[in-house]
C-alpha cells in the first residue's frame, strides 16, 4: 500500500514536470518566431528604397537631368535631324535612278528603232538612182512598135526580148529588196503615195479618183521613196 502511494507520487511530478517543460518549450519557440519575424522585418526596412524630401530645392534637383542625361538628348536631336535629312536624299535618288533608267530604256528603243530602219532603208539612196534606170528600160520596151516585132525582123525582136529580160530580172530585185512599184490607175487618190499633176472631168467616174498615170511611183517596205505622178477626176 505504501508503495503504491510512492508510484502515485512519482507518476504526479513527472506529469507536472512534463507540463512545465512543455510549456517553457512552447514559450522559446514563440520567442524564437518573433525574433525571426522582427529580424526580417529589419531587413526589409533597410533594402527598401526610401527618399526623403526635405525641401523643394532638394526636389528639383533630384527631377533635374544631369549633364549626360542633355548630352543624350541633343545626340539624339542630331541623329533624328540627320536621319530625315538622310531619308530626303534617298527619296531624291531614288527619284533620279528611276528617271535615269526610263531614260536610258527610251534611247535604247530608239537606237533600237534606228537601228533596225537603217538596216531596212539603207539601200534608200541607191534605190531612188536606180529607179531612173527602170524608168529608162520601161519605156525603151514601151517604145518599141508590137507589130515589128517578128521573125521578119530579128535584130529588134532580140533587143526587145533583151529589153524585156533585163527590165523583168531589175524588177525581181527590187521585189526582193522590198522595193515594191506604185501604180494607181482607177484608185483613190492618196496623198502619201501619189502626186496630183491635173485635175480633169471624166463622166460616171467617182470625184478624186487616178484616172492617168505619168510615172508609177515606188516604195521601200511601206515608205514612199517616190510617189506617182497621177492626174485625178474633179470633186
């Protein structure tokens, strides 16, 4: 009996030692925690940017540019002047190539053109000196009377045969040269390709209209080298 009052005894103080123990525990861990809170609070206080602001002069002079702050500000001034000054000069050569190339392609064209005419025309001169040799050999054959044109006769009819052969080969050549005659007769009256020598009235014949031929007229691959002289009806 007496021992069990010992262990009753025993078992009450550990219980009161363990709740007292507990308690000063709990309480340093409280005191730990705020320590730390307070010590974090500290620290954020001191990384904090804070300014203070005496005065009004201690304002404007913290609103105040320094010095590279100007230097920055007028280089970039400069720069944006000189970029548009840049961009104006690009405009303006932009402007003067463009120019320069559609000029350059019209002289091309027209060298081109020149070019091409001269190797169509260049036989122009020596074509007109020809052509009075044609007129010569046609009316050497014109002239020639058809009905002493026999066997009768053989000396004229070799020079007419000869006549006519060399008049049909100068022909041919024209034709291949693109030398082409112009011969008018009953047409209308052109004036790019005929020259009115006379005018004369000719019953149930439309006014304007070539009713004589003097001399055929050629032309050179559509160009008139020489027109044909021709009397007209009257309008």
């Amino acid at each position: 009996m007496h021992r069990s009052k010992t262990a009753l005894n025993l078992l009450q103080r550990l219980d009161r030692l363990r709740t007292a123990s507990s308690g000063s525990l709990i309480t340093r861990q409280m005191q730990m925690v705020s320590t730390a809170q307070a010590a974090h609070s500290r620290l954020l206080w001191h990384q904090a940017p804070v300014r203070h602001f005496s005065t009004e002069k201690d304002t404007a002079r913290v609103e105040e540019p320094t010095e590279n702050e100007k230097k920055l500000t007028v280089e970039v001034e400069e720069l944006r002047k000189e970029a548009a000054e840049l961009t104006e000069k690009v405009k303006s050569l932009d402007d003067k190539y463009k120019r320069a190339l559609a000029e350059s392609e019209n002289i091309r064209r027209r060298l081109t053109k020149q070019i091409d005419d001269a190797k169509l025309f260049g036989i122009q001169g020596f074509c007109k000196d020809l052509l009075e040799v044609a007129d010569i050999l046609g009316h050497a054959t014109e002239a020639v009377p058809k009905d002493e044109i026999s066997d009768k006769n053989p000396h004229l009819k070799n020079l007419f045969e000869g006549l006519s052969m060399t008049r049909q080969q100068l022909n041919s050549v024209f034709k291949r040269h693109g030398l082409e005659t112009v011969n008018p007769m009953n047409e209308k009256f052109n004036p790019n390709l005929h020259e009115a020598l006379f005018q004369q009235e000719v019953a149930n014949v439309e006014p304007n209209t070539v009713v004589v031929v003097s001399k055929i007229g050629y032309k050179l691959h559509d160009r008139c080298i020489r027109p044909a002289l021709v009397g007209v009806t009257k309008g």
